[in-house]
C-alpha cells in the first residue's frame, strides 16, 4: 500500500474532492512522518499540532456537507519561518526572535487558509535568509533528503527538504535571488519564483523589497500549479501591476507543440565548473522538448556577470537598510556571517544603486525584447548538484552555483524542476523562464517536460519509512 504521506499534492487533492481520503488522516500521518524523520532532518521549527488537527476536522466536515473550496481543501502545507502566521514565532532563523509571534497572518497565508489548506507548522530557513549553512544557530542545519551529508541549499532549505521527504504536501518559500528554486533542485522538487507580485509579501519579513518574492515548493510542477493558483495576492499594490493576472492552469496538460524556447547556452556550456550529469541532463531535456513539437533555438542574453552585479548593487542596500537600525544597536544578534552579508551593502554608494537600478530597467528591457519571438528560456538552475553541508566554508564558496539571479533581476516567473539524477544518484534541475505574469505558460512547460521524464516516483531513500 502507498504511503499517503508520499502521494503528490495533486493526489491528495483529488482523492479529498472525491471523499475517498480524509483530511485528518492526512494530517496525521503528516505528523508522523514528521516525529520519524525530522530528528535527522530538521526541516520544521515548529508545528501547529493541535490546532492543525482542528482545521483538518472542519475541512472534512465542511468537505462531507458540499463545501469543498478547491484544489487545496483539506491540504497540509508548511510554510517558511520568514512569513508570519498568527501565534507562532516568525524567527528567520535567529535565536534572540524565538518570541517573536505573529499577531496576524501574512497575505499568502490568509489566501491559503481562505482555500481551506491546513498549516502545518514553521520552516527553517536560513538565518534572516542570509546567513547560508551554519553549524552554530540555535537550530541545527537542515540537511538534505538525498544524502544527509549533503547540504540543501539556502535559504528555503526546509521548505524544499520537507517537500521531497514527503513531511507536507507542499511548502511556501521565499526568494530574493535563488532561495526558491536552488533548494529546490538540490532537494529534487519542483519550485517556482512567480512573477514579482503575483503573491502577497505582507507579512513576511522584508529582505530586499524590490526583488523579495514568495513561492511554491512541492514535489511535482502540477502541485506548484494548483498551490500558486490559490496563493494568487489580493493586495491593491499588487492588482495595480501593469499585466497583473493570476495563471490559468486550465491550460496546464495542453502540450507544448509549436511552442518557441530559448535556450541560454552561453551561460553555462562552457562554465569551467560545469559538472558533466548537469549538462546531460539538460541535453536530454532539449531532446525531449523537440520530441514534444517544441521548436528551440540559441539564445543570447547579457552576460551572467552583467545581470548579478546588477542585482548585488539593488539587493544589498536594500537588505542593509531593512537591518541596519538592528544591525548597528545589537550586531552580537546576528550570527558573523550574516553580519558580514547584510554589512555588505553598507558599501554601495547611493549612485552606485541608482546606476544599477537603470541598468536593471535595460537589461529587462533586452531580455522583454528577446522574448517577443521566444516563449520561454531554459537552462540548468545550478551548475552542480547539492554539495556538502555548509559548502559554503570551502573554496567552493567562491563560485557562482547557481544561474538563478539574472531571473530576480528581471522579474519574471522562473520554474525548477528535477530533470535527472548523476551517476551518484543526486537530483539534477532545469529552469524555465517566461514572461511577465505568464507562469502559466512556464508551469505549462515543465508540466509537459515532467510527464515526458517520467522522474517523479523516485523518492530519497529516508522518505521510505
């Protein structure tokens, strides 16, 4: 018999419309699982127990009398501990904000609570999303579900480690540059950065303002789909967006015949720290797009350099005013090297942001111009799979992984997926980049790239309990 705590979220969703699966038990063996495994990997930091239990009984209650509200009625879903949720602490992974608790929730919050899904509990992140892989917080770092050797990359690492062991049925991240999608495919799911305001950020403690956006986590790209589709922001900051629209996955199963992709090879082809699997991956992704009447073509972007030294003079700052009263009174507060990090964009001179954020509107410009004659982009979302836990404190740190932060800079929805495994049996992951407010489209493409793979009954070997 499956393990229900395994089944994806569209599964579930299906099997709870059709009353042949209950909410409660559900959750209940959410919870196991959670008892069971996450002592070895430290995934939550800390749960809603009973108070989960209880919306799980109304859910099904209101489920059994013809209520059901949609796809994500009655289903267990974790949530980041960057985003507020009313009476628990939101700690960003710092020991002194234990007692910070939430007076009310965050806007993805309220939506998800509105579409009947059941919160779990708190996510570990990284220390204020910044700090990477620590040894010494007052948590112990997340490790991830392939190989708890291996780190899970930051800073939704709990959020995706979950996702994949199968402790929830999805997770909500965040992102400013890649804390979506690298955690994502180091951990084996799919994750997707929607387009910058797609989904509230009220209430989910401020990075960088300008470039802070909030996502799905789960193990299939259909998942994503119907998650975001219920998470979509109701705040008029966000509806008075030029394009503003939710994404109609109605169209999510339509194919990919006749569709245009770019691929962005000059990214990483010829990157000295490209790993060999990566690259067969993605060629074995191209292949299958043309199989399915997709037509591909090279194309070239600015240069990977361009895009991130952009994004570093608008990020930092940023995130440096947003800490810096905290910063300067209590820096023994933060761990060194979030310190360090954050302090970093104490050096940004004023016209050095401002040049950047011109350069930010040209280089979104030229990839908008690009993409009148391409549907979406593809390439690999980090140049290697998951490295060892707190990778970060070796010669590794001084390579750019991840290919994620051009798409922060741009803003548009950017998609992970697991599109292979190494010889080793590591996950590695594609990206795929559209248009503003059409995740639609790119969710549409990962769908038709998923199912072709046929990759998503692989588990790590910890979920099997």
């Amino acid at each position: 018999m499956v393990d229900i705590g395994l089944l994806s979220l569209t599964d579930l969703s299906r099997l709870i419309r059709a009353k042949g699966l209950s909410p409660v038990d559900i959750t209940k063996r959410y919870l196991e699982r959670i008892a069971t495994l996450d002592e070895q990997l430290h995934s939550f930091n800390c749960l809603r127990v009973e108070e989960a239990l209880e919306d799980a009984a109304e859910a099904e209650r209101r489920i059994a009398g013809g209520g059901w509200l949609g796809p994500l009625h009655g289903i267990p879903i974790g949530i980041k501990d960057l985003i507020d949720v009313a009476g628990l602490p939101t700690t960003a992974q710092a020991e002194h904000r234990r007692n910070c608790i939430a007076g009310k929730d965050a806007g993805v919050v309220e939506a998800l609570k509105g579409a009947g899904a059941i919160i779990l509990g708190k996510q570990a992140t990284a220390e204020y999303a910044v700090s990477g892989t620590q040894m010494d917080l007052g948590w112990p770092p997340v490790r991830n579900p392939w190989d708890v050797d291996l780190d899970p990359s930051s800073s939704s690492s709990g959020s995706a480690a979950a996702a994949a062991a199968g402790l929830c049925a999805g997770s909500v991240g965040t992102e400013t540059a890649g804390s979506i999608r690298d955690p994502a495919a180091w951990c084996g799911v799919a994750g997707l950065k929607p387009t910058n305001g797609l989904v509230s950020t009220r209430g989910v403690l401020p990075l960088s303002r300008s470039m802070d956006c909030v996502g799905p986590i789960a193990w299939t790209v259909e998942d994503c789909a119907l998650m975001i589709s219920q998470m979509v922001s109701s705040d008029p900051q966000d509806t008075g967006i030029k394009g503003f629209g939710g994404p109609d996955i109605s169209t999510l199963s339509n194919g990919i015949r006749g569709l245009r992709i770019g691929v962005v090879r000059h990214f990483y082809e010829d990157a000295p720290d490209i790993d060999d699997d990566v690259l067969d991956a993605m060629e074995g992704s191209l292949i299958t797009f043309e199989k399915l009447g997709a037509r591909l073509s090279t194309v070239r972007l600015a240069e990977f350099d361009a895009y991130c030294a952009a994004a570093r003079s608008i990020s930092w700052p940023e995130e440096y005013a947003e800490h810096c009263d905290e910063l300067e009174a209590h820096p023994d507060r933060f761990h060194p090297v979030s310190r360090s990090r954050l302090q970093d964009g104490r050096e940004v001179m004023a016209a050095d942001y401002i040049r950047a954020r011109r350069r930010q509107a040209s280089l979104t410009a030229e990839m908008g111009q690009i993409m009148w004659d391409i549907d979406v982009l593809v390439l690999p979302t980090n140049k290697k799979p998951a490295q060892v836990l707190g990778y970060e404190h070796t010669p590794l740190r001084q390579a750019e992984l991840s290919l994620t932060r051009p798409f922060n800079l741009t803003g548009g929805p950017a998609l992970t997926l697991c599109n292979g495994f190494t010889a080793s049996g590591l996950p590695t992951s594609i990206q795929i980049i559209g248009r503003r407010f059409e995740d639609d489209t790119v969710l549409k493409v990962g769908h038709a790239l998923e199912t072709a793979l046929g990759l998503r009954k692989r588990r790590p070997g910890i979920a099997a309990l």
